[in-house]
C-alpha cells in the first residue's frame, strides 16, 4: 500500500492522561487507547508509557508498527517543532529539554513529530470537527488556564519565535488582577477556571449569597466544571455573577481577535465550554458581536468545539502526515 | 520595454491632501505631485483632482501615460478592491459606493487598483521602509484615530470579511471611556491624539497643574502634535501623565497582538510618533516586553515608520503593480 494510503498514530500527552489513536487517512478513528500519564514518575517513565499506549492503539487497531507510516504527538508547553525536543512541560515534572521525538522514534522504529498540544487541538477541530471547510480558525481553550491555536488561510499561524496562539495573555483588564505568569490582567486571570474558583471563593469569605455548599462541599472542596454547571443552573447568584463577568471578558477578547485578524470563526474548547456548551458561549457571542467595529457582511461565528478529547489525537495524526510527506 | 518593468502611478487620497507619486520597479519614486483633496466638494471633483495629480506626476517625470502600466490608489474607508468600489469615506462627503478605480481609469487609460489606505502604508513600509527584509510587520499608525495594518509571512492579512486590521478598535480598557465608533474602551478611546486632547482639556478644566496655555494659547486651541511635543518636553506635569497613559495602553495592546499571533516587527506610524519619534516609542516597548509572555528568543522588535508621507504612495504603487501582473 502506498505510504500516504497507510494509518499513522497520533498521541495526545497531557498531564493527567495519555490518549494514543490509529488515524486512517480520512480523520477515521481505527483504534484507541488511554491511561493515566502519572507525570509524577518523570520523563524517563512517562515517555515509556506514551509508547505503550501507541502499541496498545496500533494492536487493539489488528495492526503492526509496519502498517503505520509515522506519529505525531501534542505535547504541553514549549518545544522545537524541527528538532523534537520538548523545552518545558508545565505540570511535569522534569520536562526541561526532553528530546521526546527522538526517544519515542528509536523504540517505535517509525518517525515521530511533534507539536504543542493547543496547535494540535486547534487542527483536529479545523479538519474534522467545527472548521471542516473554514479558510480561518481560532481556537480558545478554556481551562485551567486558557491556551488557544491560530489557523489563517488554512495553515498554522506558528509565529515568528513559534510564540503564536498564546491568548490567554492578551491583556483584556488593564491593571486588573494578577495572572499565575506574574502579570495583570491577562484573559487567563479574570476567565479561566482557576479565576473563577479564586472569584468564588473570594465571593463567600466575603459573605456574598450563594448556593456553593450545596454542590461543592462545605470547604468548596469540589469545584469542578461539573459542579460549577450545576451552580449556574440553580441560580446561585454569586456563580452567574463570577462566570458572567468570565463571560464579558471573553467577549471583549473574541472582539479584538476579530478586528485585529478578521478569521472566519472562533472554536470554544476546554472544561468549562464541553461542561455548559452553548449557554456559555452565548452570552460571549453577544458581548463579541456588540464590539466588533465591522458589521458588514456575515457575522464572524463563535462556536462550540466538536471533537472533545478526540481533537489532540486526531491533529496529532494530521501533523504526523503532513510532516513526513513534507519530509519524505 | 517589458511591462514589468515600466513604471507605475501611486496615489494616496487622504481627507486633507492627494499625492501622487511616479514610482520605478524598485520603489525610486521618479517624480512626485500634490495638492488640497478638497473633500468638501464633493466626489466627482475628487475624483477629477485624483486624476490631475497623477497626471502631473507623469508630467514631472518627464513621461506621459503610455510609459506607466497601472495606477493604484490608497483609499480611507472600507472599499472592494475586486470592484474598486469605495463603500464609505469616513471625512469625505458623499463618498458612498463610489466606483473610484474604474472612474479614474476610464480617464487615465491605464488599469487603476485601490485599496484601504492604512493597507497601503503598511505595504510601503514592509517593502521600502522599516520593514525592508522582514518576514511579518504590523503597522499602527495614531493619529485622530488608530488605524493598523497587518503583514504575515510576507502577504497583506486582509481577514474573511475584509475586516482585518482595525486595532483601534481591539478593546483594552474594558468598561472604560467611550469611543467615537460608540463602543467602550478601544485602543482609540484611550491612545489616539483625540482621546489625548479629551484628557488634556478635562485635566485642565478640572484644575489639574500644567503648562499648557504656553503652547497651546490660553482655550488650548492649538493642541497639535507639535504642541504636545513641546509641552512634553517642557516637562508640564499634565502632558506627561496624559501621553504616558496613552503609552501604557499601547504597550499592553502591543502585548496582546505579538501574545497572539507573535508577529516579527511592530513598525509605529502617525502625527504623534512623528513629531515625538523614539521618545513616544520607548516607554511602549518597555510596557510591551513586559506582558509579552513568552520570552525565550530575540524579542520582536518596536519601530518606528521611516516613509512618513511617501509610505503611502509607494504601496499604492506596489498594489498597482502586483494586482496588474496577477491579472495578466
């Protein structure tokens, strides 16, 4: 079978769990895998259990490394999209220079690339999941922090210091509250989930009326987005006010994405948006489309991303191709 | 001679004035002209001293208009460059859905482009100014307003709707003071010579120190550029607080465009940065580097515009000539 023909693997490594997928071609899942990262083991264990679970999806698919033609791998955090080294991974352990393309190559035996894993979201949604079709895309992760990835006339927009895409540090409330990159005022300090949390928490030392102890616990111990979605559809007023607020700010910052770049559309992912879906994104719609300067023509739209977990495997297949037709 | 490499016209119709310039395959501008726009009386005479002013610039160059291949004119105002159909002028009355480009061509007899003017500058500084040899430049001229253009990986980012480029209008003091597109908190609420002459005049009224009425006359009726460089370096309490807002919230905007799509150079143009060059500029680049989130490599580069008026001709004069070879 040709080369382009054949399935490639790709992996999305996170924090918290390990997904590794054999990606036909077309964007079809053939097989599967997942299992916890403990990223608390370092690099040298979790890089074993990456290959482990590419293995596992390449057997689960009835298939052998032979039949796969390469592997892509998103990744947190900074890295060399050329050389395959991963410069820093927030949120493991010992990540600090990790030649991880290099590492997984040797013992895979196919070529492996990889790519930050917001760049590799971004592309599962454009080619498969809500841009099928777009010329443009942004794609805003909203989660613990806020990580987004740029499409512009159907290629990745990496950047000049392959630094594009961090929107969570646009500057959206001048002189406001401090961001975890020491900074104030970043989207990710007013609108991600950690400023939402320290909102609500802050909210009922302050004495604020809510409905919190009800779903999270008398210490405010469980503030998941599960728990938040169930605040917000019993009306607790301090959670509508905290994420309202998160709401207003993510609608001035699509508006200045929109005038500054003008893309087609804006895809929604993360925690929070794949807990609540449309009721938070619609009021953020709103608060976009009142600010934009241009009204004529079609409204830039602002939408939900489809593809859930399957977006970090699904791009990291996309990028596994295209490198190695690029490079062959 | 081969039509690529006879000269072009390029024309930039601003609200005050029209230049004309006869400009070589190079950017050598072979001979130039210029005179009042007159916007108040109306399109038609415009349009008719559009076509005078190029005339003479063919005159001075000693050639007539056989010898030029195209002409291509920088517009203010949305505008259809496929048409060459002006939608709206701001500042030129009765300037609705005028077909510009095919007026001024079936007078001239050559084919005539037009395109946004803010477009057209950053053009002409991309190619024969502060950016000559750089891979991507945003272009931010302040003045009344704040008007952007935008260059990535070589090409003109118009966006989807041609929309793209409106940085004046990138929110960066949410809730804050309104502008004159009605919205709450643009760049240009807070950082145009506009916004600065507001809070000049309230600063004043409010009883605020400054030294002012030396420069301006005794009801502030000369707050020009120049005059605020004078007050500025006279060291008048007020003018400095007011610019230095200014500057701050264009170091924060500049912040959020190089943390989104981290572009190579952001060359700054306009009446103020003009008149105060690098003294304008350096408290910016300070702020700028100091929200910009990702720090590892050489740090993208603060400019000023080194074309001043002839910016404008130029990249007229390079749309003229790309838009002529894409359509032969």
């Amino acid at each position: 079978m040709a080369e382009h023909r054949k399935p490639v693997i790709g992996v999305d490594l996170g924090g918290t769990k390990i997904l590794a997928a054999v990606v036909e071609p077309d964007g079809a899942i053939r097989a599967s895998a997942k299992r916890r990262t403990h990223a608390e083991l370092g690099p040298v264990e979790v890089i074993a259990r990456v290959i482990e679970t590419a293995r596992q999806a390449v057997t689960e698919a009835g298939l052998t490394i032979a039949d796969v033609v390469a592997a892509g791998i998103g990744v947190p955090g900074p890295l060399d999209t050329t050389t395959g080294v991963v410069s820093h991974a927030p949120n493991m352990p010992g990540w600090e220079n990790i030649p991880l393309g290099r590492k997984v190559s040797d013992v895979l035996g196919v070529p492996v690339y990889i790519e930050n894993d917001v760049n590799v979201g971004t592309l599962g949604e454009y080619l498969f999941g809500a841009g099928r079709g777009m010329q443009d895309l942004v794609g805003i992760f909203v989660g613990t922090g806020v990580g987004g990835g740029i499409i512009l006339n159907g290629a990745l927009r990496r950047g000049y210091r392959h630094a594009a895409g961090e929107i969570g540090h646009m500057v959206v409330a001048a002189g406001g509250p401090y961001c975890g990159c020491g900074r104030q005022g970043c989207l990710e300090a007013v609108a991600s989930r950690t400023a939402i949390e320290r909102d609500l928490r802050a909210g009922v030392a302050a004495g604020r009326q809510h409905r919190l102890f009800e779903f999270a616990g008398p210490n405010l111990e469980r503030l998941t987005s599960g728990v938040l979605v169930q605040a917000w559809q019993a009306d607790c007023p301090l959670t509508r006010e905290v994420i309202g607020r998160a709401q207003w700010y993510l609608g001035l910052h699509a508006a200045s994405i929109i005038n500054l770049i003008d893309p087609q559309l804006l895809v929604y992912g993360g925690g929070l948006v794949e807990a609540m879906g449309e009721r938070f994104l619609a009021p953020i719609r709103t608060v976009a489309h009142q600010h934009v300067i241009q009204q004529s023509g079609p409204p830039v739209r602002l939408v939900t991303a489809e593809l859930g977990d399957n977006a970090g495997v699904l791009g990291a297949a996309v990028i596994a191709r295209q490198r190695h037709i690029g490079s062959s």
